[in-house]
C-alpha cells in the first residue's frame, strides 16, 4: 500500500468515524451533563448517589469488575442479541463482552485512582484539565484504544487467530486504530471532563452509565 493510498484510507476512517459518532457523542454529553447537574443541584437525588457511591467504597475494585462488566457487556449484548445484531457462536461473544469489560473496569478504575494519588481528588479547574489530558492523550492513545482495537478485530474475526493477524497487518495501524482513536475524542474527551468532576467513588459509575448509554445509542442509529 503506497504512503497517498495509507493517507487516504486513514482520512476515510477517520471521516467515517466522526459521521458515525457525532450524533451519539452529542446526546451522551447532554447525558452526562444531566447526571453532574442532578449530583450538584437536585437534593432529592442525594440518595442515590449516596447508596452508589457507599457501594463503590465498600467493594472496591470488585464494584468496578462487577459493575463495568453488566453495564459494558452483559446490558448492550442482551439488547443487541434481542435486536439480532450478534453473530454466532453467541455464547463467545457475551464471554467477550463481559471478560472485556470486566478487564477494563478494573483497569479504568485503577487508572481513576492512580490519577487521584498524582494530582489530588480536587475538582477545581486545573486538576479536571490535567486529569482529562492525561486520561485522553496518553492513557487512551497509548493503552485502552490498541487494546480494544485489537480486541474487538479478533472478535469480528469471529475468534480466528490467523485472520485477525492478518487484518492487524494490514490495517491496524492504518485504518483501525486511528477511527477508534479519534471516535474516543469524539465522545469521550467531554465526558471524561465531566466524569473528573465527580467525587472519586462516582466517577466510575458515570462512566459506566455513559459506556452503556453509547453503545446502545451507538447500535440503534447504525447498522454496523
């Protein structure tokens, strides 16, 4: 593949990647929003973000396994398995979904609190900054999004270890990981702003209800 062919197919993906998202990054935002404003500025609802947050104290990192593999795997393949959209063999795929997500909420909420320790657990404007470009230009970049890219081509692979080889070859780098990179910014450079702006045992739990929020979303206004 020349370099002008390499060039074109990035700007393709990237380009399809933004028409594919925007839309549901837009919504999620709002969405996020609406959750930070009733924490701040709604009383009544006090008492649930008092409950949530006294379960993610007391378990911990099993709350943040647990939790991120329902709402990032187990709720968005049972609603994309009911709407036909997952293929066979179905039980590897709801392994995959809530392996994954179990993996990843652990390693989200591991990074959340290694963030703490760095910059404080402040919610002042100059730690929400530093916060959020480390979580979307160096932990996303470099960690989360090869992870998942990869991930997910060995799952469209339908589990077969040569082809997803193969795709990683031919379009990991070039095609791939760039559309996952730059649909992450997309949706999640807000969001996570807004995440930072929660106490630590909540900040989890947003992400989770905005991870499942967009991947429902994300399947109801595309067919792929």
């Amino acid at each position: 593949m020349t370099t002008a062919t390499t060039a074109f197919s990035v700007k393709a993906k990237i380009t399809q990647a933004i028409k594919v998202n925007w839309v549901p990054g837009i919504v999620l935002q709002v969405f996020a929003l609406t959750v930070v404003l009733l924490y701040f500025y709604y009383s009544p609802a006090q008492p649930v973000f008092s409950f949530i947050a006294g379960l993610k104290l007391k378990y911990n990192t099993a709350f943040a396994i647990i939790s991120t593999a329902i709402f990032g795997g187990l709720l968005p393949f049972v609603i994309l398995f009911l709407k036909k959209r997952i293929a066979k063999p179905f039980f590897l795929h709801l392994l995959f979904n809530i392996l994954l997500w179990a993996f990843m909420g652990w390693l989200i909420d591991s990074f959340y609190q290694l963030q703490s320790l760095i910059f404080g657990a402040g919610i002042d404007f100059a730690t929400i900054v530093k916060k959020t470009l480390l979580d979307q230009f160096v932990f996303t970049v470099f960690i989360t999004s090869p992870l998942i890219t990869a991930l997910y081509m060995w799952r469209e692979s339908n589990f077969n270890r040569l082809q997803t080889l193969t795709s990683l070859k031919d379009s990991f780098f070039n095609e791939k990981l760039p559309a996952t990179i730059f649909s992450t910014w997309i949706v999640w450079l807000p969001a996570v702003t807004l995440i930072y702006m929660m106490p630590p045992a909540l900040q989890l739990p947003l992400f989770n209800l905005v991870l499942c929020f967009f991947v429902l979303l994300l399947s109801a206004l595309n067919k792929d």
